[in-house]
C-alpha cells in the first residue's frame, strides 16, 4: 500500500541530531526532494562540516539546542518551530558512542531516551502527528539465529540498547494520544562518508596516530551487517512512504550475515595505502563491554514491502573505507 505521508510531498519537516552522520546525510535528502528542513543538534558530535552544503540552501536551518534539557526545548525550540506547520519529525539524535555509556549510564540515559522523551513532548505541544525513529540492533542483545521484528525477549547487554528499547516504547505509547504514524527503524552498522564514529572511522583514526601498526579490539573474529548511508537513506525513506499503519518498525540492513572486523581492518589498511602494518589483536571475543560480537538480521518483511539493498555489507565496507580514507588523512 502507498500512502501520502510529508515525505511524498513538500512540507516542512523536523530532523534531530542534523549535524551529525546519518542525520547530515538525510537532511541533503530532504531538501532535495523540496522540503524545508529545521534541523536541531548540540553538537556534541555533529560537526559543521556535516551540513555545509545544507547551510547553502535556503529551505534549512539549524537550531542549537540541548534536546536531552527540557528547559532547553520549551523556551528555546518550542517558541522558533510553534507554528510552521511541522507534521512529521525524524528522530536522529542520540548518544552514538556506546562504550561511553558503559562507562557513565547517564550518557543514554540523556542523549538516547530523554532526546527521544522531549521530542515527543515537543511533537505534541506543535502537533506534529508522525515521527520516525533512529533505533537499533542493540535493542536486540546477544540472540542466536537471524534477529527478526518479532525475535525475544529483547534483553539489551548495553545501556544505549537500553535506552533505545525504553525509546521505542515511549514512540509507541505515544500512538495512543499524539500519533498517527510512527516508523521504527531498526537499523544496522552504517557506514559511508562524513562519520563520526565507528569501526572504520577509529581505524582510519589510530593510523593517523601511528602507520606501522594497526590495532583492532577483540580477536577480529565479531562479525556485524553493514549498509552504507546511501542505501540506509533510501531505506527509510521507501518505508516511510510505503507503510501507513499507526506503528510501522523495520529492520534495515544487508541480506548477509555480515563482515569479520579483520576484513574490516585490511579494507582500511588497503584503503588508506598502509597495507604493510601489522594487525594487533587485543583479544576477547569482543571490542568492550557490552558490544554484541556476532548478529544477522533477518530483512524479508523490508523485502516484502518491496525493498531490498544493493550492496552486500563487504562492498559497503569497501567503499566506505575509501570516501572516509578521502576524508580522513592518514
Ligand atoms: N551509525 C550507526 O551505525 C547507527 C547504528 C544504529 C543506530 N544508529 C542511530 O542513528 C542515529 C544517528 O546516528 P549517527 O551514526 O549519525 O550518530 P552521530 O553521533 O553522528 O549523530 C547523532 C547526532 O545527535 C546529536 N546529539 C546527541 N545528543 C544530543 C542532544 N542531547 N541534543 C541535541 N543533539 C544531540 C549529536 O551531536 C550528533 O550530531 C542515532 O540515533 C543512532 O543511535 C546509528
């Protein structure tokens, strides 16, 4: 079924966490499809760079504020969007460095629910009656066998799939007064140009450091989907306009069961011209605390809605590895 949702039309839409990777990406996406685009973030980790083009167009602008602040959100946010006729909010903003919150719980606690808990506080007080949501497969812990919508009991090993599992229940409660439509995206390992953390974006960091050695956490041995933003973007985007049930939750990711980081790790090294360092392993079977090692996703019900990814994770791999060894010179 094809519904009319504002991605099918030019409206004016909200993204969160707009400087950063993904949210960057999808607001160069939105503004070429013809919306106006208001975009929120802290900066934190977004970066000017990430929306450079976008502070060219005249359809988008950024407001900096803390969404994790209630305060924040009210006095400052509310007063500049109340008004603009803003249906539908894509939900971007999180902590995404997931072994600082193993550390200090509260990073999720702020960053990934209370982000997600404000925004809908703020979509109800403008009206806004669609959200779509930036979730993940850490929601899903450590299960064995291809992790499907339905797969559970969902026991997150991290406080970030935590607080991503709190953030998709508060998304669906929210159906029951404020939402008409809510799109839950659960998505991969993403990769492409402009990240801000990540396997590749550290590897490509500590060669910058160092050219002779590379080191690699874990034995090298965790294997994890990966789909470049490109593909990710089309993905929701598809979903969103293709879906109109009041709650819609997807996997999104490749049809493979993934790439080994050791693979990983000498894509870099090809990648960055470094083929000659060595690879230390620092062992275990994972990189820290709270990292699921192996998983897969199960993708046919994104299949059956009529999308399916173009690229396996190791292409995805490889290009990423050379559109941010282009960006980050090692
Ligand atoms: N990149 C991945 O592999 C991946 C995988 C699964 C889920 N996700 C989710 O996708 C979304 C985007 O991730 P990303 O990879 O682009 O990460 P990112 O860190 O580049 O982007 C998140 C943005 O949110 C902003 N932000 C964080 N806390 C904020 C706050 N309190 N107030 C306002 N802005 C805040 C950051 O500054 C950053 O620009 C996140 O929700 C993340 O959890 C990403």
């Amino acid at each position: 079924m094809v519904s009319q949702t504002s991605v099918d039309s030019e409206s004016t839409v909200l993204v969160t966490g707009a400087a950063g990777f993904i949210g960057s990406h999808l607001v160069d996406r939105l503004l070429a499809a013809g919306h106006r685009v208001i975009g929120i973030d802290n900066f934190i980790r977004g970066t000017e760079a990430n929306i450079a083009t976008a502070r060219t167009h005249t359809n988008f602008s950024l407001l900096r504020a803390d969404l994790a602040d209630e305060t924040q959100v009210m006095d400052l946010v509310l007063p500049a969007i109340q008004g603009l006729g803003i249906a539908t909010i894509w939900h971007m903003a999180a902590n995404s460095d997931i072994p600082a919150g193993v550390f200090d719980p509260k990073v999720d606690y702020r960053d990934t629910f209370l982000t997600t808990f404000n925004t809908l506080l703020l979509l109800r007080r403008i009206g806004a009656s669609r959200i779509a949501f930036a979730s993940s497969s850490a929601v899903y812990g450590e299960q064995p066998g291809a992790l499907r919508e339905n797969s559970g009991p969902l026991l997150p090993i991290s406080n970030y799939g935590a607080m991503k599992l709190a953030s998709e229940a508060t998304v669906c409660a929210a159906t029951t007064d404020a939402l008409s439509r809510a799109w839950i995206f659960r998505f991969p390992n993403v990769v492409g140009p402009r990240g801000t953390h990540g396997v590749i974006f550290d590897f490509l960091h500590k060669l910058k450091r160092r050219q002779d050695e590379l080191e690699v956490l874990g034995d090298g041995a965790q294997q994890k989907p990966y789909l470049h933003v490109h593909l990710l973007l089309d993905a929701m985007l598809y979903i969103a306009s293709h879906t109109a049930d009041r709650i819609n939750l997807y996997n999104i990711g490749p049809e493979d069961e993934g790439v080994p980081v050791r693979e990983i790790a000498a894509a870099v090294l090809e990648a960055s011209g470094h083929s000659g360092a060595a690879i230390r392993y620092t062992g275990g079977d994972r990189g820290w605390a709270g990292d699921v090692p192996r998983f897969h996703y199960a993708v046919d019900k994104l299949a059956a809605l009529g999308w399916r990814p173009s690229q396996s994770s190791c292409e995805a791999i490889r290009q990423a590895a050379r559109e941010l060894a282009a960006e980050i010179k090692t």
